[in-house]
C-alpha cells in the first residue's frame, strides 16, 4: 500500500539525515543508484518497512480498541469521550512503536549502510536481509542496539496516535450527530 509508494521518499530522507549531503549530491546519488542498480535501488528498505508498519497497524488497532472498550466501562459510557480516545491512541501507539521498533532500526541501518557504500562507490559486500541487518546489529551493539532510538520514537508517535484517533473519533461523532438531527427534522 502506502508503504510501498513513500519508501523511496524514506530512503531520501534517510539518506539526508545521515550523511548531510546537499540537494545536488544527493540528486547525484540516487541518479548514480538507479543507473548502477536501478529503480529497484529506491526501495531498499521496503521489506523491514513493511515488517514495522504491518504489526504496527495490527498491534495498534487491536490494542485501541481493547484500550477504549476497557476506558468506556471503567468510566461507565456507551461513547467514548475525547479522553478516553486520546488516551487509547497515546497508549496503542507506544506498544505498536516499541514492539515493531527493532524493524525501525534494520531499516533505518540498511539504508544508512547501503548509502554510505553509494558515497563512496563501494559494492555492497554486506548482507542486506533484515535478519543479516538484525544479527550485525547485535553483534556491534548487543540486543539493545535493536532499540536504538526508543525515546525519540515514542515521543514522535505517541502523540501523533493520540492525535489522529482522537481528531477522526471526535468528526465522526459530530458527523453522526449531525445525521441524526438531519434525519430527524426531516421526519417531523
């Protein structure tokens, strides 16, 4: 899905993060990619993406749903309240990030890897597999190399969960109501 279509655009931004190279140097290296490897070269990366977003929406809804059912009984109502989403969200959200955190730093790691070897004109050499990436990862930095970033992540999608769940539950509430009062005028 949307994976597949922002991954080139991830790697870019990878690519720029890590190695501060200007526009022009970067426009250089991935036309070099595409010309030594092709268009394939743009979704490097693809793969663990997909490891971390596929669990990520799994665990995420099913953890909101089981968070705002839990909220709405705890606090005795049938409709959840901007609270009890944003929390549900803000909650959700840390466990999917943290659980799905470790295909976040094989990611991140194959494309800082494969674009360093680019800069410098160099075959890759390495394995790229998610597990070779994983294994690398351990071994230079034991297991908690594969949570690298834990606090920067959470801060960043925490709220951001907690944000969208909230703003769509709260539109769809208002349109709701909304319909319903249509509806009933139009009875009358």
């Amino acid at each position: 899905g949307s994976a597949t279509v922002i991954s080139p655009l991830e790697l870019i931004r990878t690519k720029l993060q890590s190695q501060k190279q200007s526009y022009r140097q970067l426009t250089a290296c991935i036309r070099s990619a595409v010309e030594a490897e092709g268009w394939r070269s743009l979704w490097r990366g693809l793969g663990p993406t997909l490891l971390r977003d596929v669990p990520f929406s799994a665990i995420y809804w099913y953890n909101y749903e089981r968070g705002k059912s839990w909220l709405c009984e705890r606090h005795k109502t049938r409709e959840p309240t901007f609270s009890i989403t944003f929390t549900s969200g803000a909650v959700s959200g840390s466990i999917a990030a943290i659980v799905t955190l470790p295909f976040d730093v094989v990611k991140t790691r194959r494309q800082v890897e494969l674009g360093e070897l680019q800069a410098k004109n160099l075959p890759c050499k390495l394995s790229s597999s998610t597990l070779a990436v994983m294994s690398r990862i351990v071994a230079q930095d034991g297991f908690k190399g594969l949570f690298a970033g834990f606090l920067p992540r959470l801060i960043k999608v925490a709220p951001a969960c907690a944000i969208m769940i909230s703003s769509y539950e709260s539109g769809k509430a208002f349109f709701r109501k909304r319909n319903q009062e249509r509806i009933q005028r139009s009875l009358q």
